[in-house]
C-alpha cells in the first residue's frame, strides 16, 4: 500500500464547481479524515428519530434516505472516476445526474439502517482504494462529464461532499 500524501489539489485540477467541495475540506490527512468522518456521519445518522427517515425539509427536496443513498451514489462514481484515471490518465467518463438517479434508487422502500451500513462499506471501499495510489497517480487526470479533473481533486471532493451533506442534515433535516 501506498502511503503517499495526498496534497490538496490546485484550482486547475477541477472545474469551479467542485471548490465548494474541496474548500470544505480541513487542512491534514486526507486518508484518515476519510475513516474519521465516517464515523461521525454514521453517529448523527443513527440518530435520525424513525418518523423522520422519509422527512424532507421542503417539497420537491430529497429525503433522508434519499440523501443518504445519492451520497453512497456520489463516492461510488467519483471513486470509479479516481480508479479509472489512476490507471488509464485521459479516460473520458461520462457524468451522472443525480436528479434522475436518486429516484431510480428507490432508496424510499429501504430502510435507513441498510443505506448506513451501505455507505459505510463504501467508504471502507474509497479508503483501501486511495491507499492504493502513488504520488504519480494522484496528480493523473481525466475528462468526466467534460470537465478535466484529477484523481486527487476526486478524493478530496468525496470527502467535501459528504461535508456539505452533513450540514445540511444538521441545518435542515434534524434542526426542528
């Protein structure tokens, strides 16, 4: 395994977008903020009181679950994004719309508890495969849904979005 540092990547290795992800992201090591912040995620999910895991906080916003499942869908596709760069740089990818995936999830007729335990094993998937990369790896690129982006600016936007996530759990789904 691998034990190179993954620096936090530079304005060009995204598209602007993404910097609300990544700004999102503390200073220090991103492998185990990656571990950390899982667990703190899992804590304040297990907390959601049963009555509110179908709450969403304004009409045509996503459930509790449905978060929870576009967050598990998220990692995956950027950790395949960060995969297939790390090993074929200048792969184009296609992206995804989360608005038409979320609802193909079906993430309403699970229960919370299967969508946490989901998320956590891929984030233990997100973490191995990370480890895995090289310092030449991590600075590799590729094109997805148009954009150049490289295999760091992936990771460190798995771990901001699940940030923003968090806070939005925090501001507007467990606030009332």
């Amino acid at each position: 395994m691998s034990t190179a540092t993954i620096a936090r990547p530079r304005a060009d290795e995204h598209i602007e977008y993404y910097g609300r992800y990544i700004d999102r992201v503390p200073e220090g090591d991103l492998i185990t903020l990656l571990r950390e912040q899982v667990i703190d995620t899992v804590a304040l999910l297990k907390g959601v009181p049963a009555d509110r895991e179908d709450y969403s906080y304004a009409p045509g916003k996503w459930t509790v679950k449905e978060v929870v499942g576009h967050m598990t869908d998220t990692e995956r596709v950027m950790g395949y994004r960060a995969l297939t760069f790390a090993r074929a740089p200048g792969t184009a990818l296609p992206g995804f719309d989360e608005n038409a995936w979320t609802p193909a999830g079906n993430f309403g007729t699970r229960t919370l508890s299967d969508l946490i335990e989901e998320f956590q094993v891929v984030r233990a998937a997100t973490v191995q495969l990370a480890r895995t990369f090289d310092a030449d790896m991590l600075v590799r690129r590729g094109v997805a849904n148009g954009n150049d982006v490289s295999v760091r600016a992936l990771l460190y936007i798995i771990a901001g979005h699940e940030r923003h996530h968090v806070a939005l759990f925090r501001e507007r789904y467990l606030a009332v």
